[in-house]
C-alpha cells in the first residue's frame, strides 16, 4: 500500500449533521468549521435522508440527533456502524440523562453529546476524533 501524503494526514474531517431540531442548522455548522480541522458535508433532518447523504457522501463523523424522526436512532446506528465502519457516530440527547447516554452507548455511539451542553464539548469531542483519525494514518503509513 502507498505512504499517505501530508495532504491526506491533515484532511479535514468530514462531518453529516443528522438533526431535526428547529434551530438554525448554520450556528451549529459555523461552531464546528470555525475550528479549522473539520467540513460540514451536509444536513439531514430525516432517517431517509440521513441515510442517503451517508451513503452519498461516506463522512468521518455523523452527528446524529437521538429524536430524529422515522426509524429509531439505534436501527440507524447500526446501519452506519455496518455500512461505514470508519465513521464515527456522536449522538445528540436532548437534555442530561444517564439513562439516554448509556442507551446510546449500547446501541454503540461513539461519543454522546447533550444538546443543552456546552457547544464547546463538541468540539473536544471532534478534535479528539481528528487526532485520532491523523494517530492512525500516520501508524499506518509506518507499517506500509
């Protein structure tokens, strides 16, 4: 397999906001790309069309809104996990509750996120997926 070139270590990371909620999809995406490390791919405010932009656009990460209408958060969970190992899922609950995050880990989030929290915690939370990513492909390009 070739090295990854520095351009491939840096990418940014790309990002499918899956929510319904009736605030402004653009805050939340100004939050995240105001970062520098991360691209909004898309918006999606229904199963349907959460999983067609997965399936379209393939992103590193999927904010995924627990109350997101159609099938259940947990069904589409799966479907990503299985469909696009790589990506991450970072659920989105509506308020603080140990009961919704252990849900969404057993359904097998990778990070959880309240909605009512500080916006900041989002973005440690995808910075630390960013490195993560950038930790592997470098070990990668090591063992190539």
């Amino acid at each position: 397999m070739k090295n990854m070139s520095v351009d491939q270590q840096t990418a940014l990371l790309s990002v499918l906001i899956a929510d319904n909620s009736q605030r402004s999809p653009g805050g939340l995406t100004g939050l995240i790309q105001e970062d520098g490390d991360f691209e909004v791919v898309g918006h999606a405010r229904t199963s349907i069309e959460t999983l067609t932009l997965i399936e379209k656009l393939r992103p590193d990460v999927v904010l995924l809104d627990m109350e997101m209408p159609g099938e259940t958060f947990g069904f589409l969970l799966k479907l990503i996990k299985r469909d696009l190992s790589h990506c991450k899922v970072i659920v989105m609950i509506p308020y603080a509750s140990c009961v919704l995050r252990e849900r969404s880990r057993d359904a097998g989030a990778d990070h959880v996120f309240e909605k009512t929290g500080d916006p900041e915690r989002l973005l440690i939370c995808l910075t630390r997926l960013a490195q993560s990513k950038r930790f592997s492909l470098c070990c990668y390009e090591q063992e190539a």
